[in-house]
C-alpha cells in the first residue's frame, strides 16, 4: 500500500476518488428529505455527530506526532473561522437549498466557488486577474446561465427555486471564502491538521445552532433519519476530506480542482439514476461550459 500511495500517480487517483464520493452528498440529501421528511440543520447535525469521531481521533494522532507544528494564537483563529464558513454555513446554505432544486442544478451553481475564489484573491489580495482567468469567470458564468434557464423551463411549477438557487449560491461564496483562506494556511500547518480542527470548529458550530435552536424530538422522528445521516457522514464526508486532503498534498490545490472536475458529471448521473431527475440540452452545454471555464482557472502554461 505504501509504494502504491508513493507512485507519481497516486495523488490523482486520490483526488478522483474523494470527488466522486463528494459527488454523492447531494443524492443523499434529497433521499434523505424524501424518506425521512427532516429539515436541514437536523440532517446536517446527524451527519456531523457521525463525522466527529473521525475528527477527534485525526486531531489526537495530529497533535501527538513529532512532525506537528505548533500553531499561533492568529493560525487557530484563522482555522476556526474559516472551519465556520466552509462546512457549517456553506453545508447548511448547501442542504437548505437541496430541499427546493435538482441535484444536477445545485452541484453547477456550488461549482461557482474556483472563480468566486479567484475574485476573493484579485479584489482582497490584490492579485492581478489574467486575460485567460477573465475569459474563464465568463465561461463558467455563461454555463450557468444557460443551465439555469433550462432548469427554470423544466421547473417552472417550484414557488421556491430561486430561494434554492440562492442558498446554494451563498454555499458557493463561503466554501471560496474557506478554498482561498486555507490555500494560504495550509503549507503553514499541513492539510491533515488543518482539515481536522477546521472540521471540528464546523462541528461545533452545527452542534450549538441546533441546541439553540431547540427541536430535538425530530431526531426521533424518523429511523431513515439515522440512516442517511452515517452515510453522509463516513462516505460524503470523512473519507473524501481526507483523499483531498491527501491528494492536495501530493499534486497541488490547481491539479486537485482540475480531478474534481469530474464531480458535476457525476452528480448529474447519479441524480438520474438514482433520483430521476432529467438530462437535458441546456444542462448539458452549460455543464461543458462550467467544466471548461474550471479547468481553464486549473491548467497552467
């Protein structure tokens, strides 16, 4: 196992892998809403409470081994907040919008995130946007437009669309907020180490919004409930964050967002498959669209 993971390759194949069973969070949700009749935070809440373990265990091993790097008083802040953004508002923003649009549209319009990071680094950062990255943003803007009013065509009966959307689009601007802080974190404390207390700080967000909030019997209401909520947990969750993770490490944060391109042509045909949602013209040429404009911010000279 050891000389397959050293092989040239093996950051690619473990890229792959964890986009892919990414991919399958939103066909899990949308079983999950139609089975189990739950709301999102409760959804979310079971799917950490399963995920944290994993967590707690990653930290433990993180922090005991000699190569673990000390973090300042800024570094774990910096963690924190960015572990608050990219899986406790854009998870929450991303299930509440599953409840109202397809699993197809949803995983285009969070494939927003590589161009809104882009903006987040020429507009915070001050790095200058190329003529090749400005034709990508358009690209991947034109794919979603097109998608998007094919899907209203299909969907014009759903009084909650563009709340769907929307919330979605907000998960998209979270999840570059988190992309672009963490490329800069990163190479200063390892993606393991990072993934796991960022993670951990998510969790804990999820777990006092839905203590304050103060419906608990809904968490017995459904045994479906305690189905989905592992599932989304262990294969949607933990194990892809670690391949990323893992991935990103061997082969780079531009080669791993050019291997998770696969990720909304998986999405589309699983929810066909597996949801029966439609396949249509316009969402395919804006799904091209998006992937072209994505792999145009991901591929070098």
């Amino acid at each position: 196992m050891r000389r397959l993971l050293q092989h040239p390759s093996a950051g690619y194949v473990l890229a792959l892998l964890g986009s892919l069973l990414f991919s399958t969070k939103a066909i899990l949700v949308k079983l999950a809403f139609a089975g189990a009749k739950v709301d999102a935070l409760s959804l979310l809440t079971v799917r950490m409470l399963f995920a944290l373990p994993f967590y707690l265990v990653g930290a433990w091993l993180i922090d005991r081994d000699a190569a673990n790097v000390r973090m300042s008083r800024n570094q774990w802040v910096l963690v924190i907040v960015l572990g608050l953004f990219g899986y406790y508002l854009s998870s929450l923003f991303d299930f509440m919008g599953l409840q109202y649009i397809s699993a197809g549209l949803e995983r285009l319009i969070l494939f927003l995130y590589p161009t809104f990071s882009l903006l987040i680094n020429a507009f915070v950062f001050k790095q200058t946007l190329s003529r090749k990255q400005i034709i990508a943003v358009v690209l991947t803007y034109a794919g979603i437009l097109v998608a998007y009013i094919g899907e209203l065509q299909l969907d014009n009966s759903n009084p909650n669309f563009v709340l769907g959307s929307l919330l979605v689009f907000l998960c998209a601007i979270t999840y570059s907020i988190y992309i672009s802080g963490s490329g800069r974190i990163i190479p200063q404390v390892g993606a393991n180490k990072f993934n796991s207390f960022a993670m951990l700080a998510a969790t804990g967000g999820i777990f006092l919004h839905f203590l304050f909030r103060g419906n608990y019997s809904i968490l017995t209401a459904s045994t479906t409930l305690w189905t989905y909520g592992p599932a989304l947990a262990i294969l949607s969750t933990v194990i892809p964050s670690y391949l990323i993770a893992a991935g990103m490490k061997k082969i780079g944060s531009s080669n791993v967002a050019i291997v998770s391109s696969i990720g909304p042509v998986s999405t589309i045909l699983q929810a066909h498959l597996f949801l029966g949602e439609q396949i249509f013209l316009e969402q395919i040429v804006g799904t091209c669209l998006v992937l072209a404009g994505v792999l145009m911010l991901g591929v070098k000279k």
